[in-house]
C-alpha cells in the first residue's frame, strides 16, 4: 500500500472523516461472548505493559503485534511467539481487519491518531494511550470517529478507573467543601531531558529501528540519539510535554469532579536561559524545562474556576492550613482543591483525596459511596465494555475534551517566547517575534479556535509530512 493511498482511504476528510473500505462491510469478525481479539500496535516500553494488562485479563487474545523497533518490543514479541509480528501498521490493518475486534495504540503521541483512525473508522473498538492525541483538531476528530462508528472507546488513564477519582465526585457532588473557585495541579515531570534544540546531526539508525516508519506523521529529519527513547515526549513534533504526559493523569480530577469542560483562556510561564549576549526562552522545537500554566474554566456548579499547572520543579503554594505530616500530593503530583468551607487533596492518578486536617471539623457532611466501583482495572473496565456493552471509564467522548484542555496549555506555553539583551547591553531591545512574552490566549472551545491571537490557530491542528494528513 501506498502511505498517501491509505490514510486518504481511511482518515479524515473535511465532514467525511473516514472511508470503510467496501471489503470491510458486513465482514466483521464476531467473537466469542468472552474472548476480545485484539491487534496491538506500539508494544515496547509502556505499550507492553497495557499488553499485559489486556493479557491479564483472561479474556484477550492478542491476533497480532506491531512495533517499529524490534529491540524495544522484544520482551513483548517473547510472550507471544505465536502472534504475528509487524513493523508497518498498515499491514496489520490490511491482513488482520476481519480477524479483530478492537485496536490498541501505545505508540509515541504524534503516531496515536494516525494509527487508531483508519481502525475505528472500520468500527473496531479502540484503547488509546493518553494523552489521547498529539493536537486538540485530532482529539476533537477521535470522539467524533467513536460517536458515529458506535464503538467502545478507553483512553489510558488509569485513575478515571480509580476508587479516587469517585470518592472524590461523591465528595464533591455533596458539597463537602462547598463550591469550588480554584485547583492547583502539579506534577513532578519532566524526567527527561526538556528544553534542548537545534539537533541538526545525524547519527547511524539502529538495525531494529524503521525511522522513517517511526516518524511517521511528523516532518523527516535524521535519526538521534537525542529523541529516543522515551525523550522524544520532550519535542514539539512528537510529544507534548510534562503537561501532556501527566496532564491526563492529574488535571482530570479536577476536570471531572468538577464538570470543567472547555476552558475560556490559558496563559503560561517558561524557564528562561541565557544564551549568549541574550536571556531567552525559545521553545518553538522543545518544550521548556519548566513551565507554570493558568487556565480559566466556566461551570454550571461552582462559576468560574481556575486551574493552575505546575510541573519541571515548580509547585503550587502551600496552604497556610497545612498542618505537620500532610502534604499537598505525593512523590508524582497532585492537585488541591480550594473550595468555600475548606481544601481537598488529592494525589497523582486521584489518589486518597482528603480534607485537611484545620477542615475537618468545618466542613460538610461526608456522604455514603453512591458511584459503582470498577473492580477488574482499567484495561479490564475496557474489556468489559466491549464484551458486555457496560460503560467505560474514559472514552473518547470525554478523554478528547479532557486531551483539548490539556493541550490547550501547550498552546500558551508556545506563546511564551522571547529573547531580550542582557543588562548592561543596549536597552532591552525585542528580538523579532511575533508574540514576546507573556500571552494570554482566549479560546472559543465550540469554534475551536483562538479568538485574540490568530497565529496561535496553526497550532491547534498541527503540520503533517505529505502522505500522512489526517484531512
């Protein structure tokens, strides 16, 4: 197959997002009532990891398993010798489409809905690791693929399947602390390198790597060390960052818990370097090594509620209530609650929310457990759902939101740059960008654009290498 063939054949196209081949009608595979078939692509690193989740769950047969680095999906491959193996996608949508009943994608960020469309828009049920997309336009495009093909969708975060996540609703819902009119969400990443650019050397491709493949729809340029693997969440063209990786994770509970939906505006700060004669923060390859982000939501329930991200170092204030031995999180992140009869903490993943201790006696009553709990997991809670039609935790229809908000302060990180001279050099002059400084960025999320800064609209659907667009 061609690449430019097949992603018009199968992906988005204006208000015709998808074409199911003529093959595929009719002829989906019908499985057993308790075996979900399964073909896995990205299966190396956290991807092999959600196979063995899948695996665990007693009721997956994987059909086949694709990954473009034979080294890193080796421990994978070793568990299943039977299964076919593929480098290329493609092949496994061409040879397997019949043979399967749902995908999972665990590739890098900028590959996830290139890989996942052409399968759903073939009504194959989809598991999708977060952050759900690698630009707001393709999770926007995802939920409205899961809608129309009527299919069980899971993105992977893992706390929305937590006894957290729900105590925390419950408590919430009850008014425990009353209306909520700020968040502070933090996080401990980045853990690789963030903040470099300017890679313009190759270096030897390994034999087990197909780097062409691995790009996929971002822009050729040489392999380097510098991007894999695992480093590549800290560029632009393939990741989205500290906020991408964990935003999924840790702004969810408030996101959820609170009915955010999309924000109305998003400003960001950036770790600033010196360079030369000049202290700068240029970050148009790589995402900063810290960043501050504030975000502005309106809700039905508790009006206006700002949410505040942190993450390379940076943390939110301590509370003047906190007492000895509590904390605002744990080793990973967290998020803090600030509503009008006391504070809530959470930890990453939503884990064991409570009230601070000054509170305790100040705030509402705690209700009973009314939500269901999930009891077989997350990828099991995916299973289920495609076995026996009960809900999932996350899927497309509020992980694409979720990924929107998320990526939404990544566009204001973006419009964080500039470069001035040094003290003592000629007088603070502006170096040539378009957008210096601090921005803030206004955002009308049912249009999905940036109202106040159109430049800032050529990020939100992103560049894709000719033969890959999504439309």
């Amino acid at each position: 197959m061609k690449r430019r063939d097949f992603i018009k054949n199968t992906a988005a196209a204006g208000g015709a997002f998808y074409i199911v081949p003529s093959h595929v009608l009719g002829g989906m595979h019908i499985p057993p009532s308790d075996t979900l078939y399964i073909a896995g692509v990205g299966v190396g690193g956290r991807g092999g990891q959600v196979v063995k989740d899948l695996v665990g769950t007693k009721k997956v047969k994987f059909v086949a398993l694709c990954d473009v680095d034979e080294k890193r999906a080796a421990e994978t491959f070793k568990l299943h010798p039977k299964t076919k193996k593929y480098k290329d996608f493609r092949k496994v949508y061409e040879k397997h489409l019949n043979d399967i009943d749902a995908i999972m994608v665990a590739t890098p960020d900028h590959n996830h809905a290139t890989v996942a469309i052409p399968f759903m828009g073939a009504k194959k049920h989809a598991y999708v690791e977060k952050p759900l997309t690698h630009n707001i336009y393709e999770a926007r495009l995802m939920a409205k693929v899961a809608k129309e093909n009527g299919i069980v969708t899971q993105m992977g975060n893992q706390g929305s399947s937590s006894d957290g996540i729900r105590t925390t609703q419950e408590w919430i819902d009850a008014g425990v602390i009353g209306k909520v009119h700020k968040v502070d969400c933090w996080t401990n990443r980045p853990v690789w390198p963030q903040g470099l650019r300017n890679i313009t050397e190759g270096e030897p491709v390994p034999e087990t790597l197909d780097w062409n493949q691995w790009l996929g729809p971002a822009a050729f340029r040489p392999y380097n060390s510098a991007y894999l693997p695992f480093k590549w969440r800290g560029w632009w063209d393939f990741g989205t960052g500290a906020l991408g990786d964990m935003g999924c994770h840790i702004m969810e509970t408030p996101f959820k818990t609170l009915g955010l939906g999309y924000p109305t505006e998003a400003e960001a700060s950036c770790t600033t370097v010196w360079s030369g004669d000049f202290v700068e923060a240029d970050y148009s390859e790589a995402c900063p090594p810290s960043s501050v982000v504030r975000l502005k939501f309106e809700t039905e329930v508790h009006g206006e509620v700002e949410l505040n991200w942190f993450d390379g170092g940076m943390m939110p204030n301590i509370p003047d209530e906190l007492q000895e031995g509590e904390t605002v999180g744990d080793s990973g992140g967290g998020s803090v609650f600030y509503g009008e009869k006391g504070i809530m903490v959470t930890d990453t993943y939503s884990g064991n929310p409570r009230i601070l201790n000054h509170y305790k006696d100040k705030v509402g009553t705690f209700p009973k457990q009314t939500l269901k709990r999930i009891k077989n997991g997350h990828t099991g809670n995916f299973v289920e759902a495609c076995l026996n039609g009960t809900p999932t935790s996350s899927p497309f229809s509020y992980a694409g939101p979720l990924t929107e908000s998320v990526l939404m302060g990544n566009l204001a990180i973006k419009a964080y740059q500039y470069k001035v001279l040094k003290p003592g050099k000629k007088a603070g002059d502006w170096a040539p960008y378009d957008y210096p400084g601090r921005r803030k960025i206004l955002w009308d999320g049912e249009n999905m654009r940036v109202t106040n800064y159109k430049d800032a609209n050529k990020w939100v659907k992103g560049n894709y290498r000719e033969g890959w667009e999504l439309s």
